[in-house]
C-alpha cells in the first residue's frame, strides 16, 4: 500500500466501474480515478471542498454523482474528468444515495426523516413522505426505480430501522428488524434473497425485504 501517495485526503468511498477503472471520493473535496487497476491514478478538481461521503457510478462509467456535508452534491458526465454542483436547497448532511439509472436518483442524511428524489439527473428534487428516523445511513435499489431500502437510527432511540418503499420512493413501509442495530449496506444476491449489514450484525431476506432473520451478532 501507498500512503499519502498518490495525496493525502481521507478516501470515503470507491466505485469500481470495471476491472481496471475505479473512483474514489473523500475528504476535501477529493475525486481520482484508476484506469488500470490501481497502479495509476489520477486527481481531477470537483470544484467542492466538503467531505464526499458516498459515490454512484452508473454501468457506462461515465456518469456519476457523489455527495456529503453540508449538502453536497456533484455530478459528472465523462467519468470524473469534469464536475457540475447540483442544487437540493436543504440544510442536510448527507450520507446516502443511490441512482438506479442515469436520471433517478434518491439522496438522505441527518436530519433524516426525508428521502429525497430526482427524475431529471438532479436538477430538481421531490420529497418522500416522513419517516421515523433521525439519520439515515444507506439507500438501496437493487435492480430497478421503484423497489428501494433504506435504514439508519429510529428517531429518539438509538435503534436501527429498515424502510420498504415499492412505489418509487413516495412512501415508505416499515419492517420489523430481529435487532436494533443500524445499517450500513445491503446487498442483494437476486429479487428474494438479500443481506443488510452494520455493526456487530448482519441480517438476511428471504422475501425481499419483507421480513429479516439476525445471522450473526458478534463483538466485531
């Protein structure tokens, strides 16, 4: 490993268009990209100095969109070279986003009792109804616009939560967790079986979403 080579920021997120070409975003503003495999990167100016949490690359590799504090919100058409600062009027921290295609996409944070959308590649943005939760951490459609999860901490508690939404993200249903752990990933091996990881637990569906079975709970 190299460090701070190739610089020195914090790296937050890393999407990985294919075998060789990669993106990581981070602290600072930071993009830079690998098109062979990590053995060269290079560092492009995103025009935005905050933290960029997370990052969505769709399957061309050419665009992608990446968010953070204080509202932060880029997007790029040829791949990281150049970015453009999406405007979402809100005084939000966020911490999740996912675009199911190049024009769809829904972004959330803390405070996060919103999730909200865009149809228009982010030039202007809707809000879902309002849920019970205080921060959300992930948003996740796996295979198309309308099915969607989201989970982060139940408002006044510390517990964890997931969000079911089959309508495009208008509304959302909750569903009943083994734990009250807060989670941080979900991945979805087809249109039934799926796991939701966080901290010392990872859950499984059988049902897409509709119920969640505990796995493992561990001190790690």
């Amino acid at each position: 490993w190299q460090n701070p080579l190739p610089q020195g920021n914090y790296l937050w997120d890393l999407q990985l268009v294919d075998a060789n070409t990669l993106i990581a975003t981070g602290q600072g503003g930071t993009s830079m990209k690998t098109i062979d495999g990590g053995l060269n990167w290079t560092i492009f100016n995103t025009g935005n100095t905050k933290l960029l949490r997370c990052a969505k690359f769709l399957q061309n590799g050419l665009v992608g969109y990446a968010c953070g504090a204080n509202a932060s919100l880029i997007k790029t058409t040829d791949g990281g070279v150049n970015w453009q600062n999406l405007t979402l009027n809100q005084e939000i921290d966020l911490y999740a986003m996912d675009f199911p295609d190049e024009q769809t996409g829904y972004v959330a944070g803390n405070p996060g009792y919103i999730v909200y959308k865009t149809t228009d590649g982010g030039s202007t943005w809707s809000q879902s109804d309002s849920l019970d939760m205080s921060s959300i951490s992930v948003i996740k459609f796996p295979f198309e616009n309308l099915t969607g999860f989201s989970s982060g901490y139940q408002s006044g508690t510390s517990n964890g939560i997931i969000y079911k939404t089959t309508d495009g993200g208008v509304s959302w249903i909750k569903k009943t967790m083994p734990v009250g752990c807060e989670i941080k990933s979900f991945w979805f091996v087809n249109n039934q079986i799926a796991y939701a990881a966080g901290y010392r637990t990872i859950l499984k569906t059988t049902d897409y979403g509709e119920n969640w079975i505990s796995i493992y709970t561990g001190n790690g």
